[in-house]
C-alpha cells in the first residue's frame, strides 16, 4: 500500500527505522479510516471472494467427478489459498474504489472481478500444466486471456474505470506472465533461457515500477500500442505452446522449436526496450532530458 503524502515524508527522512515505523501506523489507519467509510464496498470484496470460493469447489468436483480425484484436490487448495491474500491485498487498497470524479464505490465493479479472475485462476493453470492435463490448462488461458481484454474493454466503454482497477490490472498481468513462464520452463515447454529472459522483462517492469513510485514520485500506469500489441503476440505463442502437444505429427514437431525461438526472441527485444526506456529514465531524473511521463518497459509512468 503506497500512499503518497505518507512517502513524501518518508523520502524526506531517508527512509530510517523510526520514519518506516510511522509511515506503517499511518497506512494502518488509513486502512482502518477507509474501511469505516466504505463498509458496503468491503463487504462485497468478500462476497466476491466467497463466489471465487464456490466457483473453485464447483470446478474441483467436476474434475473429481470426471477426471482425476488428486487433481481436483490440488486443484481446489491451490486455489482457495490464494483467495485470502488476493482479496486482502484489495481490501487494503480499498480507498482507490472510486470513479473517475473520485467519488466512492459501494462495489466491486465487473472490470475488477474480471482482473481477479486471472489471480485466482493463476494456481490451477499452474496445476494443469505441472500435471500436463494441456487440454484443461489451455482453456484456462484462454479464459484469462479473454478476461485481460474484456476488463479494460468494458472499463472503458461503460465508464467503469478506477484507480483500483489501474493499479491492479498491470500489476496482475506482470505477476501471472511472470509465473506462467516459469512454470512453462519446468514442464519444458520453453527452454530455460526463454524462461530466464521473460523474468528479466517482468521483473524489470515490476522492479523499475516499485522503484519510480517509491523513491521519486507518484505514478500512474498508462499501457501504450506497443505493450499491447507486443502483449498480445506473446499471449498467441503461449497459446499455441500449450496447443502443440495436444497435437500430433510432422506439424507439431516442426512448429514447437520455431515458437519456442520466436518467443524468445520477442522477449528479448521487449527486455533492450525495457533497458533503453530505464535508461532515459535515469536521465530524465538527473535533468539531462525532460518528458511529460517517466516510461519504464511498455508503460508510461506520469502524473496524470
């Protein structure tokens, strides 16, 4: 939870034992300030983890039902263990649950629910793909990569839009490619250099993102056509990753190592723009460049 006018005071104190000890108590009663304000949105945060809950059990007996019981078992836990701790971390960002004018939001709105789903989804996609059930593991993808396009879709056409869900919806993305690749690299679906260059690129936009607002600023996301639109190619060669297995013949054979290489070296050209982008960055800071936003990777910090 970073909250700006609280860093502001920590930057200026150097970020001592004694400034972080006060910085803390005053985030915990901006939490408590904000949930006393606003106790209709908290509840819904968790009705909206207990249907996650339901959906995740329904989904479990069904495998259970029809496939494999230690599946479903796993599939479940895995599942439900993440749902506290996502849906905490929202609840202490509820005092971003507002609209555009800033006024509060008595809900969770469908963008949000939707980015959720790709949190909670994230622990069995994992399963499925350790387990090589490749079927079930690209639909699950498939499901969370339509729910990625439809949240910011539907933000924007029915002005939905929040600063919780701006915040939440890169942050999620970074952290399920950052997982998916490193599970794709144990299942062997990727080499490990494909791995390791997809943790460079994430790890620099989370990094590099934690960095900026810390210590320099307050900053917001802003996805550019190129992040977009790289997004989307890495999104197709995953996908066609967990297909090629399901898929027998000289085809498959022939197209798993050119994917493999193509991912990789899209990742690559991602992680020197991520560099370059960092290193203007650095400059623009020291006054050697001006700019109206800082960029890091393939979003554009700002201000505004």
């Amino acid at each position: 939870m970073f909250i700006e006018e609280y860093l502001r005071d920590l930057r200026r104190e150097r970020f001592t034992p004694p400034a972080l000890l006060t910085y803390l108590r005053r985030v915990g009663a901006h939490v408590r300030a904000q949930l006393d304000a606003n106790p209709g949105a908290a509840r819904s945060i968790w009705i909206v983890a207990l249907g996650f809950f339901a959906a995740d059990f329904v989904v479990a007996g069904a495998f259970a039902l029809g496939a494999d019981r230690h599946l479903a078992y796993h599939f479940f836990l895995d599942t439900a263990l993440v749902i506290p701790p996502a849906f905490a971390f929202v609840t202490v960002n509820l005092g971003l649950l507002r609209d555009p004018h800033g006024y509060r939001l008595s809900a969770l709105n469908i963008p949000i629910v939707l980015t959720m789903f790709r949190v909670v989804a994230l622990p069995g996609l994992a399963l499925l793909l350790l387990e090589r059930r490749y079927a079930l593991a690209l639909g699950v993808y498939v499901l969370a990569v339509l729910t990625d396009v439809a949240d910011g879709w539907i933000a924007r056409r029915s002005g939905q839009i929040t600063r919780l869900g701006t915040v939440l919806d890169p942050l999620v993305d970074i952290v399920f490619s950052l997982t998916l690749f490193c599970v794709l690299s144990i299942t062997g679906l990727v080499p490990a250099w494909v791995s390791w260059v997809a943790i460079g690129r994430y790890g620099l936009l989370l990094l590099g993102g934690v960095y900026l607002y810390v210590f320099v600023g307050p900053v917001r996301i802003h996805p550019t056509l190129f992040g977009r639109m790289t997004g989307v190619v890495i999104a197709a060669l995953v996908g066609l990753l967990m297909l090629l297995p399901l898929v027998h013949g000289p085809a498959a054979s022939a197209l798993m190592p050119l994917t493999r290489v193509a991912l990789g070296v899209l990742l690559g050209a991602t992680v020197v723009h991520v560099l370059v982008l960092g290193w203007y960055n650095v400059r623009m800071m020291r006054g050697a460049a001006e700019a109206t936003g800082r960029v890091v990777g393939d979003v554009r910090w700002g201000a505004r």
